[in-house]
C-alpha cells in the first residue's frame, strides 16, 4: 500500500461529506490504481516466521486472515466511518448480521433493552425471538415519544434499539431528545440509520452512540449487493464488537464491499435525486390516497422534526388504501413501471405491500401494534424521471379504484 492519503485523518478531516464519499478510505497499491483494488483473497503470506509470530502478537501492523481483515474492505470501513463522522466502523455480510452484532456484542442473559416497535421485521424478530431466546429481556414501545424509552427501563436496562425514519410507517424518533436521556443513564443507544444513510442524518451529531446500517440499501443503492455496517468509538469497536465478529465470522465479502465502494462515490447525487423524486410522488399522492405517511410532506405530524435532524426526507413513504389487502394487491398488480419488489434504496422504484412480504413474519396482533395497515403499501422512489412514476401510480391507483 503506498498512497493512503484517504485513511490519513490529519488529510480526511479537512474533506467535505461529498469528498469523503469519493476518496475517503482509499489506499492505493504499487500501482497506483486510481479506483479502488480488489482483493480476492482469504489468506495473506509472511516474508519470515518472526513477522506471523509479530502479526499474530499484535505488534505489527498487517493482515492475517480475510475473516479478521482484507484490504477492500478496510477501504470501505474507513469511507463509512469518515462519512459518519465515527471513530471507526465494521462491516458485515448484510444489514441483519450488523445488527445481530451490534446487540449480541454487548448485552448477556439478565440485561434488558428497550426498542422502538415500529421497525424492520427481522429486527423486531431479533427484540421479540432472538434475545429472549438467550435471558436477554426486551420491551417494545412507540419510540415517537421519547419519555415511552425511560418509562420501560429498569436497573438492567443496557440499550435502546431503534430506527429512524422506521420501517415501513415513517415514524420519526427525535434523536437529540432520546441519545440525552439514554447519556444521562448511562445506556447505549444503538440506531438503525438504514433508512437515512450518513448523506441525510449521522445520528451521532445528536449523540448516539452506536449506529447500524443494512448497506444494501442507499449505500450500494442499485440493488446489486448485500452489506451491512456498525460504527462506533474505537473502544466499542475495537473491544466489544471485534472480539465478537471476528470469533463468528459475519465478515463482509471483499467483492461486495467494492460493489459499495463504488455505490457510495454516487450516494450524495442518488439520495438527493430519490429525496426530490419521492416528495414530488408524495405530493401527487397526498389527496389521492386515503392516507399517507411521509415525513417529508409539510402536512406530516413529525414534518418539523424529521426536517430538523435530516438534511432532506429520503426516497422511502407509505400510504393507506382502505380495501385492505385486496386493494393493495390490486394496485401493485396494475404497475406497468414501478416493480412490485420488497428491497429499497434501489435506483428503481419499487414498491411492497408490508403486511405481506417484508412483515408478514411478525403476528397480525403486533404488526396492529406497530401500525401496519393490511391496506399499507410502501413505495421506494428510484432515479427514474418522476413524470412517468406518477403516471404508472395514476393509471394503477384507476385500476384499484382509486
Ligand atoms: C433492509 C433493512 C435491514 C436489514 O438489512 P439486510 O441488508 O437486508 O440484511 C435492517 N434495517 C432496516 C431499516 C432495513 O431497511
């Protein structure tokens, strides 16, 4: 490696979010490649048995294994951790394994976390199933008001969990006012910035302490790869995380961390492209539709806090039909452009219907609870020219009835 101007922070602190995205993190090899190498390779070979032995001690610097690091990868772990503004950050095999680690890392049977109960399926399986599954005792609540978080905690409590803008209702949790009485109780706030991405919120601004990304979305954003992330201090990473990832093994393959290598050199054009795409969509919607859920639409009850903590709204809304299901399936099935598909973050748009793809793990009861209407739909709004998605959505919502 002979340039690393990119990793050199005394060189990085001077850049701009939109530098960081495009050169943060890089290190070049011998030949002076200007886009980043790949490094398909698990092993890495020692001139002497003195420098495995050194290696392995610690003392000196290199790599040992692909499941502990890899030099793509590392590149990308810089990048992140740069445009977070984190001491340091881990990648992972996708969004899941992130958080999996960021709450297995630190909590033990007899510890308590609260989450947010507005949240991804799998994550509200991992506070629901998973950690109950080992002592670890959880409560769910409306993480839109943030004295619902001191209430449910206890003497054991360890970490709030949670998202925002959540999946798929839009709830907006106030980062500022929840990361301060987490601080003041010496609890660790972990949050899931999936959905916003550093480009439009680092919640370590308003002081969270540790914050997880499915990378698979916005990060990579053309829907190639999975990827996941978790940024921290580089006490936390280092001490508590590491010992974790490393010993099982949800490593990042060094393939997709190029892939979101290059996804991240377009993150700031594509996030704020999709945020105005999606609002000019919301708006064509607002008045069509029952109900919407859009943070980013002046007349949302949590407009003037989303907008006070995220740089613009993002690519991602709801909205409600009232024929439930048979309404929903109706619209979706009458898209000629959008794709019925349940990931997000993708240059295309795409649009699901939560209750029964991406939550329809979690029991009927809790999806009422977490405000998943059968007649919800969740939209992704992607880089085509927003004039034709409105089109397909007016066409389709004809043919629903609407
Ligand atoms: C997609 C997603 C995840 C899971 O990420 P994967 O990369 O699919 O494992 C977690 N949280 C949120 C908010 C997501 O949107």
């Amino acid at each position: 490696m002979k340039r690393k101007t990119g990793q050199d922070r005394s060189i990085t602190a001077n850049w701009r979010p939109a530098t960081l995205a495009v050169r943060g993190g890089t290190a070049r090899s011998e030949y002076g490649e200007t886009s980043e190498a790949l490094f398909l390779t698990s092993g890495y070979a020692y001139d002497c048995a003195g420098d495995a032995a050194a290696r392995f001690a610690g003392e000196q610097a290199g790599m040992t294994y692909s499941r502990l690091q890899n030099p793509t990868v590392e590149m990308l772990e810089h990048r992140i951790a740069l445009l977070e503004g984190a001491d340091a950050c881990r990648t992972m095999a996708s969004g899941m394994a992130a958080m999996t680690a960021a709450l297995l890392c630190q909590l033990q049977a007899g510890d308590h976390l609260v989450g947010g109960r507005a949240a991804f399926g799998s994550c509200r399986w991992l506070t629901d199933t998973l950690l109950p599954k080992f002592g670890i005792e959880t409560t769910v609540v409306d993480a839109r008001d943030p004295q619902a978080f001191v209430d449910a905690s206890r003497p054991n409590t360890k970490v709030w969990f949670f998202e925002t803008p959540a999946n798929p209702t839009m709830d907006v949790v106030d980062l500022r006012a929840v990361c301060a009485l987490a601080r003041e109780r010496g609890i660790v706030t972990v949050v899931d910035n999936a959905f916003a991405t550093p480009a439009l919120q680092r919640p370590m601004d308003y002081g969270a302490d540790v914050v997880a990304y499915s990378a698979t979305k916005m990060m990579d954003g053309q829907g190639r790869v999975l990827a996941g992330a978790v940024c921290g201090t580089e006490a936390f990473v280092n001490d508590v995380l590491l010992p974790f990832t490393r010993n099982t093994g949800p490593t990042l393959s060094a393939f997709n961390a190029w892939v979101v290598l290059k996804g991240l050199e377009t993150l700031d054009l594509r996030i704020r492209r999709q945020s105005e795409n999606a609002l000019e969509v919301g708006r064509f919607l607002e008045g069509r539709v029952p109900r919407i859920n859009f943070p980013g639409l002046p007349s949302h009850p949590q407009h003037a806090l989303a907008m006070s903590q995220m740089a613009m709204a993002g690519p991602i809304f709801s909205f409600e039909v009232d024929g439930g299901r048979t309404q929903a399936h109706a619209l979706l099935d009458a898209l000629e452009l959008v794709d019925i598909s349940n990931n997000i973050g993708d240059s295309r748009s795409l649009m699901t219907h939560p209750s029964s793809t991406t939550h329809s793990g979690v029991a009927e009861e809790k999806r009422i609870e977490m405000g998943i209407d059968e007649g919800m739909i969740r939209i992704n709004v992607g880089l085509e020219d927003p004039a034709d998605v409105i089109a397909d959505l007016d066409h389709a919502l004809g043919v629903a009835g609407l």
